[in-house]
C-alpha cells in the first residue's frame, strides 16, 4: 500500500474515479505518477485508467473534450486541471512500428497493463483502498533500480520503434542500468529508428538533454549505436583527438559531455548549444608541424551543421536561430579583453548574449579553466548591463541624404563609422557627428 500525498492535483484524480465508481465503473491511476510517488518525487501530472467507455465517461461528467477518440482518451476537467480518462484498451497488429491496427476496449487492468512499454510504467493504484495492482513486478524494477520493459523487449520495440528512446530517457533520468534484453533488442533494431517522424525524435532528445542526467543519455545513446543513427554529427566527435594544453579533459565528444554535465539551468536552447557547438571540429581538423591539432573556422562550418541539424529535426525557426547564432559566435569570447567598446557593446546589446555567456562559462570550465574573460564581464555587469539597450544612432540615411549625400555603400560605411564613434563616446550629439560627415566631405 501506498500513500499519496494531499494535493490539490491528486485530490482531483480521486474525485474522478470516486465518481466514475460510483456509476458503476472501475477506476484507477496509472503510470508516470504511481512510479514518482514509488521514488518519492513530486507529482506533474496523473493518467486515469476506465472501464467506462469515452462516450460514458463524457455523459457522467459536465467539463470534458475527446482528444483521442480512438484509443478511448477524454480530458475531465476538474478545478480548472485537465485530466486524461483513458478507456482500458489492448493493441495489436502493429505494422509500421507505432500505430497499432486493432484497439479493441476491455474492462481487464491486466490486459491494459499488458499493452504498455515498461514495467515502471504498468502498475496502478486505487485510490478508494491504496492498493497497487502490478503484474510484472515494476515495484521490484523500481527497488533494483532496472529498466524492463512488459513482456518480449524485441515485440514492445517493433510495436514502436521510439519506445527504444525512451528506454535511454528513462535510465538516464533515474540513473537505472537497461535489462540485458534491451540491450540485444537496441542492438538489433537500432537502425529502424531513422523510420520515426523528426518530431519524436527531437522531443525525446529534448527531455533526455533537460533531464537530471544530459552526458548520460548521451553516452547511453553512443554505447547502444542509436546516437549515430540518430545525430551522426554528435557521434563523430567521438575520438576526435585535441591538444592537452587546451583540452586536458580528452577529445571532443568528451569535451561536450563534461559541458553538458556542468550545465546548471538545463535549459533547451543551452543544452542544444552544448551538444552541437564544436560539431565543426569534426571537418575542421588539421595538424601543424609542431604536431598540434587545429580546428580553424570550427565555429562558422559547426554553426551551418547546426542549422541542418536542427532543421532536420523540425526545431522552431526562432529556435533554430538562436542556437545557430550561439554556436557561430561561441570563440569571440576568448577575445572580449582586446574588443573595442563599440564592439562589446553591439555584441551584449545582442538577443541572444546570456546564452551565448553561459555557453562560454561551461566551455572554460570543462576544458583549460581560463575564465578570465568571463570573470572581467561579470566585474563590469553593472557597466555592461546599462550598456546593453545601446542609443539610437545620431544620424540616419535620411539625414545624409538631406546633406547631400547619394544613397550607395559610401553613404552606409559613414553611417557604420559615425555609429562606430557614438559607441566609442568620440561623438556624443548630432551637431558634431554632422560635423564629422562635412569634414569627411570636404
């Protein structure tokens, strides 16, 4: 038996299935949020499982949508939360590696518990008595700290190929070792998951890269062959060897896992950062006569893998963006200490500036610890922060234009330097970056 905390989300769920039983209908919880209370984590949301059919389930209660009527899926609102009312249900015939083509309704927990992925997954609570129903012993899993999934792996896999993802996203995130059979099944059926749409792939790296534990998803990924189907770049950085005076930690896949282990705010666009900012050495990589390795314009060729990447995977165009810009910009900070003012200033006054600083802060600290040039920002924060919301220019193209001045790339490199010199604090006002136009003129 176990106790669920009094909550205001728990405490719907239970309305739900006492008033589901009191129609007549069984009733229980289901999946992610009996695992989390089992491991005493907070709950984020809760499944209910049914015996009562959708449209049953629809006329018993005032506030509800369908939003999978074919898998017997409705949404019950209650106190302003949405949750899903899932009808028991078996699956079968699976024939391209996600749709089942037989769902049939059934008033059988075991057989609902029969059609799901893992066993941490399978197991049920009923709220009227605490009691858990669990048929394939996930309480067990759970306590040997073990990934299984719920009957054959090889079957659970070919029903869904993306189902081997989530076997890495879930041992990553509990820091549990896969069951052997998993293992043999990744092992054999690691290619088919280039069959899965770009979405789902990308939505299951996302929660393995903002997760308790990115490198180790990552290096699972590696270990099992599904990283070089999936992100073949990441996967190349592999063994790419680097000079120990710059990168005592190891290669460049090292480098980057070392990066994704010092994230403190996994946040998404950070963690994309950290994984694809150095994709570029890959292809850069050259070796002197001194026998040092280098990586010339790694960023500018790593920022256009990126954008490919991300494209691939059907990231956001802001998104995209953004992560691009990151990775191309990423090895100006070892030069911050000899940039003019202007400079420095358009590069914080920049969208994307607290991503790029932080990816600059791991990078330094999971390779030669050279934080000085981070440091020397943080000194001038104050300064730099009101710097950040840069004037508006002292002269536009209509102003040159009304001086006389044609429209052309003359008129735009004067316009580039009198705003060069409004940054610098040579031309505080109007009148005398006019001036400085007719001086140049004359």
């Amino acid at each position: 038996m176990i106790v669920f905390p009094d909550s205001g989300l728990f405490g719907g769920a239970a309305r739900i299935t006492e008033i589901l039983r009191r129609h007549g209908y069984m009733a229980l919880l289901v999946g992610g949020a009996v695992r989390d209370i089992m491991q005493g984590k907070p709950l984020k949301d809760i499944d209910i499982v049914t015996s009562a059919l959708p449209d049953q389930v629809q006329a018993i209660f005032p506030h509800t949508f369908a939003v999978g009527a074919a898998f017997g899926i409705v949404v019950v609102v209650v106190d302003g939360v949405n949750y899903e009312v899932a009808t028991f249900r078996e699956e079968r015939d699976y024939l391209d590696g996600r749709h089942p083509e037989t769902v049939c309704f059934t008033d059988s927990p075991l057989l609902d518990a029969s059609r799901r992925d893992f066993t941490v997954n399978a197991m049920f609570y009923d709220p009227a008595t605490g009691e858990v129903l669990d048929f394939f012993d996930g309480q067990g899993d759970l306590s040997r700290g073990v990934i299984r999934t719920v009957g054959e792996a090889e079957t659970r896999f070919r029903e869904d190929y993306l189902r081997m993802l989530r076997a890495v996203r879930f041992a990553s995130r509990f820091q549990f070792k896969l069951d052997p059979a998993i293992v043999a099944a990744i092992t054999k059926l690691k290619d088919q998951v280039s069959r899965l749409s770009p979405e789902r792939i990308r939505d299951e790296l996302c929660g393995m890269l903002t997760g308790p534990n990115p490198a180790g998803a990552v290096i699972m990924l590696r270990d099992l062959g599904l990283l070089r189907v999936i992100l073949p770049e990441v996967a190349a950085m592999d063994g790419v060897a680097q000079h120990e005076l710059y990168h005592p930690e190891g290669d460049v896949f090292t480098h980057t896992m070392l990066m994704l282990r010092h994230m403190s705010l996994p946040k998404l666009e950070l963690a994309w950062c950290v994984l694809l900012h150095d994709i570029g050495k890959v292809v850069t990589r050259t070796v002197g006569e001194d026998g040092i390795p280098h990586f010339y314009g790694h960023e500018d060729i790593g920022a256009d893998m990126a954008a490919g990447v991300l494209q691939r995977l059907r990231f956001s165009r802001q998104q995209t963006e953004d992560i691009v810009h990151a990775v191309r910009n990423h090895m100006r900070f070892a030069h911050v200490d000899q940039m003019r003012a202007s400079t420095r200033k358009r590069m914080m006054s920049e969208p994307c500036f607290p991503l790029e600083l932080e990816l600059h802060r791991i990078d330094c600290v999971s390779s030669n610890m050279l934080l000085g040039n981070y440091v020397l920002l943080l000194d001038k924060m104050p300064e730099l922060e009101a710097e950040r919301a840069l004037p508006p220019p002292l002269l536009t193209g209509k102003d040159l234009i009304a001086m006389g001045i044609r429209p052309g790339p003359d008129m735009g490199e004067l316009l580039r330097q009198v705003r060069d010199m409004q940054l610098e604090g040579e031309l505080t006002d109007r009148a005398a970056a006019m001036a400085w136009v007719e001086a140049r003129r004359a």
